[in-house]
C-alpha cells in the first residue's frame, strides 16, 4: 500500500513539473499545456548556417527589391493571426517582441544600414531610447480638444486652442506589405543560381492629419541578424497543424508570392516611376524574373 502511494506521489509530481514548464514561444508564462504534446521543435530549432561563399566563386550577381503584399492569400501566414494566441503570432507582433521584450533586434532608417537606432548610452532600457523605437512602431495623432459641456474647441487662459497629441501604435492589420532586399548570385564552386535576402521592412499606409500619403516603409531590419528570431516562432501550415515551419523556414524555402519593384540600376531607380501599380508593374517584375533565369542556363555554355 505504502509503495503504491510513493509511486503514485512521484507520478503527480512529475505531471505538475512538465505542466509548470510547459509553453509555447508567444504564449507567455502558463501553466497549462494547450494540446496533446509538448511542441518543442521549433521554438528550440537552431540557424540553419549559409553555406560559406568566397568572392572568387561569385561570377554573376544582381540586387533586386521585393513586395509582398500581405493581401495575397500565399501571404497570409505573415499576416495572421491580426492578436498573438497561443502558438502563432504575425510577423509583425514578432518583431515588436524581439525589438522590445528580447532587445535582439536592431531597427534600421534605411535599407544601407547606415543609421541605425541604438542608445547612444547603451542601455536599451534607457527610457528616451524606448520613446525613440516607439516612434518607429507608432504615429503621431492630433487630436482636438472639446469642450463636453459647450461642444466647442476647448482654449487655454489666453484663447488659443488646445490639441492634443496622441502616438498610436501601429498592429500587424496595418502592414500592406514586405520589403526585402535580396542578391541573386550563381556560385560557380555549386554551379548553381543562389539567393539571399540581406533586408526586410514592414510597410503600412502613411497617414497623417488624415490624408493619405501612400506605402511607407517603417523601418529595415538586418535580415540574418533576423532569423535568429524568426527561427523559433511558428507559421500556420493549412494542410498539417502538426507540421508548421517557422518564418526562417518559409523565407529559406520561399513560401511567399512577391513582384520585384527595384533592381541595381545606375540611376538606383524603381523599375518604373510610372508602373508603380497595374498591370505594368507586373510585366515589368516578370521581365526581371526571365532574365535572371535565362541568365542561369546561358552561364552553363560558357
């Protein structure tokens, strides 16, 4: 009787240690284990390493720049879920985590990383710091002050107006699109056409005093600094709940749909000021799509 109740005892407390340690990368602390298993592989999952390339080997490369417009349904993973849950965030809400939770990222005013935001004091907890990356993540409101008892514009002692100033943090719902800065390469020593994305930037609709000012880049991320972030969040998979990627997974394998809007050019232009939008852009993204790929088989005759 007593050696039942010793194991039984120990059962129970090995039950209450695996559910107290129990979570899920964006779930936060809990005590509850959501599932039939422990999902470990991911948020413990480790950088796939590039394999090393030396200039030597480089006979051939091309920058280009991307969209991925978060309307398309491929692009959906990056997009959804619009709040964190348990085991899936957006990339967005990932981003907002590593930047201010984890400090791991660093966040860029350009896609040259000339200037990056760091406290100048090295704390990144320094308090006029998070006011400056909050800038980033955020926009400037103005909102009128009114009176709820006359309904009127509400004034200082000397009859100015009184405004008010208000940041509004942007969500995952506002981001329209992905910017990513790639090089396409053919590495000689694999005889093979490669590519690597070197930047990303989230991109949401400009507004200010309510007018509308178009697609705007936030900011730019140092992409292979990224995926050591983006490497242990989960990304919904459609067919199979117990096979999800990460977002360094669907970046790697290139399960996105996009349109090159930019490539190296000695005006270091967009394809086209006119053919922003429409069915011209298109053509013209598909164009700079055949040439790389005609490019990889031509470089086999030579």
């Amino acid at each position: 009787m007593k050696a039942t109740t010793k194991y039984t005892l120990s059962l129970l407390f090995v039950a209450s240690s695996f559910y107290g340690t129990a979570q899920l990368p964006s779930s936060g602390q809990t005590t509850v284990l959501d599932g039939v298993y422990q999902q470990t592989h991911v948020p413990t999952k480790r950088v796939v390493s590039y394999t090393h390339l030396r200039e030597a080997d480089v006979i051939w490369s091309k920058r280009i720049w991307r969209i991925i417009d978060t309307r398309e349904r491929n692009n959906f993973p990056l997009y959804y879920p619009e709040d964190p849950i348990s085991d899936r965030m957006s990339l967005f809400d990932v981003i907002k985590y590593a930047v201010f939770e984890e400090g791991s990222l660093t966040v860029y005013e350009d896609d040259m990383f000339y200037k990056p935001l760091l406290p100048p004091n090295g704390n990144r907890q320094d308090p006029a710091y998070i006011e400056l990356l909050k800038g980033k993540f955020g926009f400037e409101q103005i909102i009128d002050s009114i009176d709820n008892t006359t309904g009127l514009q509400a004034t200082d002692f000397d009859g100015n107006p009184i405004t008010i100033k208000k940041v509004v943090n942007y969500t995952s719902t506002d981001i329209i699109e992905w910017r990513i800065k790639e090089d396409w390469f053919f590495d000689k020593q694999k005889s093979v056409m490669d590519v690597r994305i070197i930047a990303i930037a989230p991109v949401v609709n400009l507004m200010r005093e309510g007018q509308s000012f178009g697609p705007y880049p936030l900011f730019w991320l140092y992409f292979p600094e990224s995926r050591y972030v983006f490497q242990n969040f989960f990304v919904y998979n459609p067919q199979n709940d117990a096979m999800r990627m990460s977002f360094d997974d669907l970046f790697w394998k290139r399960k996105f749909t996009s349109y090159v809007y930019k490539e190296s050019n000695v005006y270091d232009r967009v394809v086209s000021q006119e053919a922003l939008e429409g069915i011209e852009q298109q053509l013209i993204s598909e164009r700079i799509k055949e040439e790389i790929f005609k490019i990889e088989h031509d470089l086999w005759h030579y």
